[in-house]
C-alpha cells in the first residue's frame, strides 16, 4: 500500500472489516513505539539529576529538581507545534522526523555526564533538550485519532498513550541498571566515576531504538489525506468551549502523572535518604497501565461519571500522602503515591474519551436537518477538531510535568517539606471536580440560568 492514503472512511463498517483495521493496527503499533522511545528520552532527566552528586556534580537541591523540571515545560510547549506537524506534514514523515529528533538530548547527556565541571546552564540547556521527547505524545495521538472509528476512539488512544506512557516506568526501571555498578554497565563502557557509575550509559542506550523507530516508522506507517488541514481550520477548535474545560481537567489527570513520574525519584530520595529499593518506576507502570482501563470506563459508563469519581480519589490519596509523610512512613508514601498513579491513568482516558464524543455531537447537532452532504461534512470536521483538541489538551496537561516538581522544590526550599506543595495540589483536585460537575452532569442546578453542557454519553 502506498505510504499516502487518499481515501479513509474509517466509520465505514464494510471498510473497516476489510481494509481500515488491519492498516490501523500497524499504525498504531508503530505509533506506540516511537512514543514509549520519545517519553523515555523526556523523563531521563528524572532519573539522571538523581545521580549527579554521586559523581561529582556540585548542584543544589533547587537545581537538581529545576534539572528535572525544565524538560516538563519544554514538552508542553513543543506539544503545540507538534499538534500541527501530522496536517501539515503526514504522520508518518513527522514520526520519523521526531524520532531522529530525540538523537539531541541523548547524546548530549551521554556526553555532559561525564564532565562535572559543567556550568548548570549548559545542563539545563542539555535537560531542556529532552523536552523533544515530550512533543512526540501530541503529534502521535492526533495522527491515530484520525485512523479509527469514533466508537473505537476511546480504547486506540488509551492503547496508544498507555503504550507511551510506560516509557517513563521503563527509563525509571533500566537505567538504573544499565548505569551500574555491574557487568552489565561495564559491557557498554566508557567514563565512570569511583563508584563504577557509567551515567553516559543514561543517553546512549537508546541510540539504537531511536534508530528502529525511525526505521519502521518510515517502513510501516502511512500518511492519511483526510488528516491534512490548515492552521486555521486547526485554530477553529480553540473557540470552542469544550476545549478549555478538558485542558483544565487534563492538567489534573496527566499533568499529575507526567509531573508525580518526574518528581518520584528525587522526591524519595530527599525524604528517605536510607531506603536504597528503586520503586519509583512502579508508579508510571500502573500508571500507564490504568489508562485504556479509563477509555473502556469511559466508553462503557460515560467520561464525566468516571472522570468526576476519579478526581475525589485523587484528592484523598493527596491527603494520605500528606499524612504518611508527617509520619515518615516509606511505605505508606509508596502505597498512596501508587494509588495516585492509578487514578492518573483511569483520569487520563476517561477525560480524552470525552473529546471525540463532544465534538461529533456538537458538529452533528449543527448539521442537523441540512442533509447527508452536511452531516459528512460535520464528521470531517469533528474529527479534524477533536485531533486538534487532544493535541492542545495534551501540551496544557504536559504543564504539570514542570510545575509539580518545581512546586515540590519550592516547597521543600520554603518549609523543608513537600506538605504546602500537596496541599495545593488538593485544592486544585477540588476545582476539577467542580468543574466536571457544573459543565457535565449538572442536569438541573441553574440550569435555566447557567446552560450544562451535560451529555448522557459525555
């Protein structure tokens, strides 16, 4: 098949059964993999900043948590180009483009680690670097909105991100390993330190997936005609209402997870310097995992129900946070925070469940009555839309991956402790609740007064 497809009816049955699934599923495949590779480059920051003082690197606890901070912020803000990049480009070229993109901050790590001389400038320029990484997740999850069904929408994002998402467990999980001390860093080689610790080990090991990536990508994916659009038909959705509220929301559910993955590790490592057990990958990984358990919720009960619930039980494992820190407890920490990773997942599919269904049936509803050209058209255009939304939601949300860590380092600069960040954290939990309420379950509640944007199927 030709790497453009000019025609794509995905909604259609007979041509999903025949010819739409099985060059979705490639694509999603392909997809999953590029994005795991792109978070893993964005969050290698979260474990390397962690090592630094072990080899020589005299920076501040305000600085090492800034090192882990800055490629959250650069990730959101490329995630706004990126969103753009799959119209105007295909999206298969811009994964292969991205993909080779993410050679920058793994060889400059490769090569900065090894010099502890290095001015923190130049490290933070070498950790905003990463942030290439985090772009990835928008152009990837506007492309695969294009190439399934609505109905089908909910379960292919969550496969698609949950399947990126784990690229944070997998950072947080191998290089600790492939760092040393141990046979196994050795093999790879170069500068260590006095403690046999090979930190360039941290960039160079995913040279060669970064590689395959961009290799298959280029092989095995497509570019879709129906996908292209202008800016301005892609700046149409940023006047609509819907857009915003799921921003808010999304910051909750995935700028939690994103920014709890980047802070974790240094976080435990402040608050209980004698535990030497790596859990910290454990959270991304249910984390990760939770997420297609949210889009089938969601699919199945409805994204505002599931996201509503989701965010009390944000809230309370805030507070038990909270408290097992006051009480020193490691393994309460690690018990709530794995709670908290969970529901980061389950939020994260049920609030993007939501955006497809919101715009095809306000598209729809405008078409309605003017015929079965118009009402084509609105699908079009609900889908160009929605592809657009999960692109900015998703660079907005990516904020919390900057301002969580840089809220815990303020914090624990400020007090000596992460307790005022959390407590923020809580009330910020608070108004996504209220905010889902009053926009999509409120059925009666001034209503006459204040119009509910609330949808049985929402």
């Amino acid at each position: 098949m030709s790497t453009l497809i000019t025609e794509w009816n995905p909604d259609d049955e007979v041509f999903w059964e025949k010819t739409g699934k099985r060059v979705a599923r490639r694509n999603l495949i392909w997809s999953i993999i590029a994005e795991n590779i792109g978070f893993s480059v964005w969050m290698l920051w979260s474990v390397t900043a962690t090592r630094l003082p072990k080899v020589g690197f005299d920076y501040t606890m305000d600085q090492l948590f800034l090192l882990v901070a800055i490629p959250g912020l650069v990730g959101a803000l490329m995630r706004f180009p990126y969103t753009f990049a799959v119209p105007r480009f295909g999206g298969r070229n811009w994964t292969v483009v991205s993909a080779l993109l993410l050679l920058i901050p793994t060889i400059s790590l490769a090569v900065l680690v090894t010099r502890p001389e290095t001015p923190f400038w130049l490290m933070a320029l070498a950790a905003a670097s990463a942030g290439l990484g985090g772009g990835n997740f928008a152009s990837s999850m506007a492309n695969i909105s294009f190439f399934y069904p609505d109905k089908k929408k909910g379960l292919a994002l969550g496969l698609n991100a949950a399947g990126g998402n784990i690229g944070v467990s997998n950072v947080q999980f191998l290089v600790p390993i492939l760092i040393g001390p141990g046979a196994v860093a050795a093999a790879i080689g170069g500068y260590h330190t006095e403690a046999g610790i090979y930190l360039q080990n941290a960039g160079l090991m995913w040279i060669p997936l970064i590689l395959l990536s961009a290799t298959g990508a280029y092989f095995f994916m497509n570019n879709l005609a129906s996908a292209r659009s202008n800016f301005k038909d892609q700046m149409a959705a940023t006047k609509n209402k819907h857009t915003w509220i799921i921003a808010w929301l999304y910051i909750g559910t995935f700028g939690s997870f994103i920014g709890y993955s980047a802070a974790l590790p240094l976080l435990l490592k402040m608050e209980f310097p004698a535990v030497t057990l790596e859990l910290s990958f454990m959270g991304a990984l249910v984390g990760s995992v939770a997420r297609p358990l949210g889009g089938y919720l969601a699919d199945k009960m409805g994204g505002a129900r599931i996201t509503f619930w989701n965010f009390a039980a944000m809230g309370l494992a805030t507070l038990g946070i909270i408290h097992f820190l006051d009480e020193k407890s490691y393994a309460g920490v690690v018990a709530m925070f794995m709670v908290m990773f969970i529901t980061t997942g389950v939020g994260n599919g049920s609030t993007f469940r939501m955006v497809p269904i919101l715009f095809r049936r306000d598209h729809l509803r405008a078409a309605h009555g003017k015929g079965e050209a118009a009402r084509e058209e609105a699908l079009i255009t609900a889908r160009r839309h929605s592809a657009a939304v999960l692109g900015l939601t998703s660079a907005i949300g990516a904020l919390g991956g900057f301002f969580i860590p840089r809220s815990f380092g303020a914090s624990i600069k400020a007090t000596g402790g992460a307790t005022t960040a959390l407590v923020y954290f809580f009330l910020f939990y608070v108004t996504c609740m209220g905010l889902t309420w009053w926009c999509y379950m409120r059925t009666r509640f001034l209503v006459n007064r204040v119009p509910s944007l609330a949808e049985a199927d929402a």
